[in-house]
C-alpha cells in the first residue's frame, strides 16, 4: 500500500464560512476534491495508485494540530502512503517554520513525495534540493498572510468595541437585530422573564426563592432556551433554574443599556486559552441598545445580594466526589463542619422534588459502603485467582506440537510423492495407478494443511485470550488490597478509588464500581 495517495483537503473557519455561504466556493472542500480528482486523472504515473482522502473541514492552519492531518502523518510514517497531493501548500498550512520543516525534512526522510497543485510543486522535480527560495517564499507569504490577518480582525472588533457593538453571543433576554446583527434588541419571549427576575429580587425575595419559582413554572433555563432554538433534540433536557444562574443575570450590566465587551481576551496569536480581563480593562459604552432594568434597579437589586467571603479554593482531586442524588441524578452538594454531609440541592429549586429531605452523612455512608468494598475485594481476589489458573493452560505447547506433527507427515508425503514418480519413471508402476495415488496423497495433504490452518487460529485466539487475562490482572492488581491490616483512611482512599460513582435514596444507595467492565457478574450492589 505504499503506492496510496493522500488526498489532503482542509478549509479555515474562515473559509468554511465563505464556502457555505456561496461567497467564494474556490475554498470549498467539494472543488479542492475535483480539483485534485482532474490533476490524478491527467498523470498516468498517479492513476493506478489508490486515494485517500483526509480532510480537516473548519480547521486553522496556524498549526499542524488537526485531527485528519495528524492520521495522514501517522499512516506516512507506517509506510501506507507514498504520496500527498494538496491544492496549494497553504493548504498543509500557514506557518512557515512548521511547514518548510516537513517539506526539507519530514516528508524527503519518510520518501513521501508532495505535489501542490496551484503553486506547481512537485517535490519529484527536487529530489536532492529542497525547491529553492520559491517554495520557501511561498511559505513566508502564507505565514505572513495568516499573522496580517489575525491583526486585521482584531482591529476590526476593536473599531466594534469602541462604538458599542455587539460582537459576542446574545445575552438571556436579548437577540440579534434582523437589520443589523451587531445590535442587540429585546427577545421577546426571554425580555420579561429577566425583568421578573430583577422584580422579585426587589420584592425581597431570595435568589435560591426566586430559582424555585422559574422552575415552578417551567421557565426553560437560558441554556435550555439557547438549545431549544438552536436543536429540537434538546428540548427535553432536564435544566432546573439554580440561585447561580439567577446572580449571573443580576450582575450582567448590559441589562441597563450599556454595551460591555473585553472581559476576555487572546494573549498572543494562535492562543487557546484567553484571559479574563480585570474590570478596569473593560470597555463599556452607555446606552448601545434598548435597557431591560433601569440602572436604579440594577443597583439596587446588586445591593440587596449577600456578598459572603470567599472561602480557600479546595484542593483539587477530592476522593470523595462520587455521590449524585438517586431521584434526580445531581451531583450532591458537601456541607462544611464538623459533621460532614451529603445533600441534593434540587428541593431549594423545585418545590415538588422527590429528594426533598434527602442528607446522609459522609461517614454515614462510609459505615455502608466500607463493608460492601470489601466484599468486592473478596470476590476480585478470587476471580484474579481463576486467571491465573485459566494462564496456565498448555495450549501453547499442545498447538505447537500438533502443528510440528502435522509439518513431519507433510513432509513424509512429499517424499512419498517423490518416490512414486520415481517408480513411474523406472516403469515400476503404470500410469493409472500412479495417478491414483498421487492423488490419494494430495487429499491427505491437503487435509493436513486444513488442520495445520485450523490450528493456527486457535492459537491467535489462545493469544488473544491471554492477553485479555494479562490486561485484566493488571487492572485487578489497582483495586486489589495488599493485605488484610491495611490502616483506615489508606483503606477508605482505595474504596474512592474503585467507586465510579454511588447513587444516593432516602434510606438506600447504589454503588456502580469502575471493574464492573471485567466482570459482569460483580455487579452494582445495593445496600
């Protein structure tokens, strides 16, 4: 399969959107496809070889991080292909370091050779140089293209900030404007639900009060309402209306009127991860759109929030998180003190929750599970046991055994089949009979080479096996225990540690463990 063609068609987030909205459909993945299709149908050396298409739809070529270019690599590299024809070396990518380095390097030492159609470049036409200050032009200019641009989009959105645009996702209660999609209107059917949330809160009620009420009458959750808009199978996703979402709208200033943008931003080009901006770096403008709450409600809706100190950060990699609520599947929520409890949130937003009541304390459920873990930990040591008993089998040895057999009788027949020419050729033995049984001997013989073939499969399959028991024994030894005395809270660490997750009831609980995949008969337990 070294003869394979790669076939590499890759689109930007800029160019999917020029392609789907018919602006310039030269980008578009459909005409790289038939461009690449017309040139193989003109070489005759590059008609027989087969293609393979990878294609990176939506992806920035800034960096060589894209999903179908990497497996294009990896088959390069096991040697299935021979050959990656592009439409333009842009497409391959934009930085120039990166992509003069496969072309000088990584592709001449895998022996790959890289056609670019529009920028008519043929690596074969270079072999020993690397295609001159051309191709390395070629790069800079893409490299350089792709850095003019990202300043030119950011000064673009800066010249929006500064005048008040909108150039972000709408906020709960807003929309985009049909005449210009940079203004913010009113959403209609969103607008007086954020009005009723500053009303109650005014009204003197609680943010927890103001939650159970929405979800009392089947508000849909901002998120809800976003997906409901965006994708009719999310409709029936079960959000409730948290006292978190209710201050995130109480805090949001664009409410008044007023445009806030820069709360965010890019470090560097080709950065992933953005920072937040401090307050004094936003950029707000007054009256950009039409306010939901007047700023004498906004403020005195911000005054009436509690504002309790924040608590240390708890270190990450807590043990303990596994238990959800058993009626309504939320994560439930740790108390802080001396005696530390487990509790469903959901009854402080839904008045007719089944968990309403639902609390345990941690060592409460400690007390039950502890007992359970180790009657898991019996029955795993006794299945790692079985293992290594089943390991012992000897169909290795037996396989080879009959298959050495099987090889000596072949070779016997062999013989045999030389002998009886022999005695043919010597008129020993007339032509019938010599047909005869030579053909008796090729039945036998091929009787044998079925058995010999039989054999081989079952030893991949005894291999296959005992890999399987190889991969369980080691995942076994994680939840085994290395001894009986093992002290208390190194006993409770390894219980968190094979817990996937417990299902918290009134006066019952559920444990899913994380071997239940090895073995389906140590199910989840109920105590």
């Amino acid at each position: 399969m070294r003869d394979a063609i790669a076939m590499y068609l890759r689109t930007s987030l800029e160019d999917y959107g020029k392609a789907h909205r018919l602006l310039d459909q030269s980008f578009s993945i459909t005409n790289q496809k038939k461009l690449i299709q017309n040139y193989l149908a003109e070489h005759e050396d590059l008609t027989g070889s087969e293609a393979i298409e990878y294609i990176d739809d939506g992806f920035s070529g800034t960096n060589t991080n894209r999903p179908r270019f990497q497996d294009m690599l990896r088959d390069i590299e096991a040697g299935c292909v021979g050959t990656v024809i592009v439409k333009d070396l842009s497409r391959l990518g934009r930085s120039y370091l990166e992509i003069g380095d496969f072309l000088e390097r990584v592709f001449p030492m895998a022996g790959t050779r890289v056609i670019a159609i529009n920028d008519g470049y043929d690596s074969a036409d270079f072999i020993g140089t690397t295609g001159g200050i051309d191709v390395a032009f070629r790069n800079f200019i893409y490299d350089s293209y792709s850095k003019d641009l990202s300043t030119k989009v950011r000064s673009a959105m800066k010249v929006r900030i500064e005048k008040g645009k909108f150039i972000s996702h709408p906020p709960y209660g807003y929309m985009k404007s049909p005449e210009d999609k940079h203004h913010l209107i009113p959403d209609p059917e969103t607008a007086p639900i954020v009005q009723e949330i500053f009303r109650m809160v005014l009204d003197g009620r609680t943010t927890s009060q103001v939650a159970a009420h929405l979800n009392g009458q089947g508000v849909l959750t901002p998120l809800q309402y976003k997906q409901h808009k965006l994708k009719a199978a999310c409709q029936n996703r079960e959000l409730l209306w948290t006292h978190i979402m209710v201050v995130n709208i109480l805090h949001n200033y664009k409410y008044t009127g007023a445009m806030v943008n820069h709360t965010r931003e890019s470090r560097h080009l080709r950065d992933k991860n953005q920072r937040r901006t401090s307050p004094e770096e936003w950029i707000i403008v007054e009256n950009a759109h039409e306010p939901l709450v007047s700023k004498e409600w906004f403020e005195k809706a911000a005054g009436m929030l509690r504002h309790p100190q924040k608590s240390r950060r708890r270190p990450s990699g807590r043990t303990d998180a596994v238990f959800y609520c058993g009626r309504c599947g939320r994560k439930l929520r740790r108390t802080s003190g001396t005696n530390t409890c487990f509790v469903c949130d959901t009854a402080s937003y839904q008045e007719d929750a089944a968990c309403r009541g639902l609390r345990w304390g941690k060592s409460d459920l400690e007390k039950v599970l502890i007992p359970v873990y180790r009657v898991q930990v019996d029955l795993l040591g006794k299945k790692a046991a079985e293992l290594k008993e089943e390991k012992k089998t000897h169909c290795s040895s037996d396989c080879a055994q009959r298959m050495a057999q099987i090889e000596r009788r072949l070779d016997g027949i062999d013989r045999k089949k030389m002998q009886l020419f022999e005695s043919y050729h010597d008129g020993k033995l007339e032509l019938t009979a010599y047909m005869e049984q030579k053909a008796d001997l090729t039945r036998q013989a091929e009787q044998l080479r079925a058995d010999r073939a039989g054999l081989e499969a079952e030893y991949h399959r005894w291999l296959e096996i005992q890999e399987q028991r190889e991969a369980d024994e080691a995942r076994l030894s994680e939840y085994l225990l290395p001894n009986a005395q093992i002290p208390a809270e190194r006993l409770l660490a390894r219980m968190y540690e094979a817990i996937d997750r417990v299902s918290v009831f009134e006066k019952s609980i559920e444990v899913r463990w994380k071997f239940e995949d090895i073995f389906a008969d140590v199910g989840a337990v109920k105590s």
